[in-house]
C-alpha cells in the first residue's frame, strides 16, 4: 500500500461502512478508509447496515487499492476496486435515503 495506486490483496470489513484491512502478498496489513465517503458507524442508525453491505462486497475477496496517501489516524485513503467496480461508489450509491450529486 505504500505505492500511490495498485497496491491490493484480500479484504475484510472493519466497524462501520467506510473502513477495511487488505492483506497484501507478503501478509502485511493495511487500514484502508475508503476516499471521499462517510458511513455511519456501526452505533449510529443505519451503521450495521453500512457494515454489512462493506462486508457483502469485499469480505474475504481480493480487492486493489488506489490510494492517495495516509489521513491523520495512519490508515491508507484510497478507492477499492473489485473486479474493475469501484466499491466507494457501490457504496455511496447502496446508501439507504437520496444521495445529493449522484443518480
């Protein structure tokens, strides 16, 4: 993950809707905040809902990770991609309610 686009490996859901682990090929671990996006945590209304779809999408499936550098908690900010879909944008569009800028 420290190269600016492409690293990747196998996922796994943190709490909350916006958060994951990659593992990458040499079992390294990674923090992943998905850019541009914020999902309830898994206390807040709708947070376990925004924690199972993350789950249903990527758990356990090899994703790549765009990323764009590190926010202030260390984590990797960055889009994930899984089998060429952009799961930020699955995300955001998979929100209950409407979502102001996107059809």
């Amino acid at each position: 993950m420290r190269r600016a686009s492409g690293g990747g490996g196998c996922a796994r859901a943190e709490r909350g809707g916006d958060t994951l682990w990659v593992t990458d090929a040499a079992r390294l671990r990674h923090k992943v905040r998905l850019l541009d996006i914020d999902a309830p945590e898994s206390a807040q209304p709708f947070g376990a809902e925004s924690t199972a779809r993350l789950k249903a999408l990527v758990g356990g499936r090899k994703v790549r990770v765009a990323g764009d550098g590190h926010d202030m908690y260390g984590r990797v900010l960055g889009v994930v991609w899984l089998d060429g879909e952009d799961v930020n944008l699955k995300m955001v569009r998979g929100k209950p309610g409407p979502v102001p800028g996107f059809p």
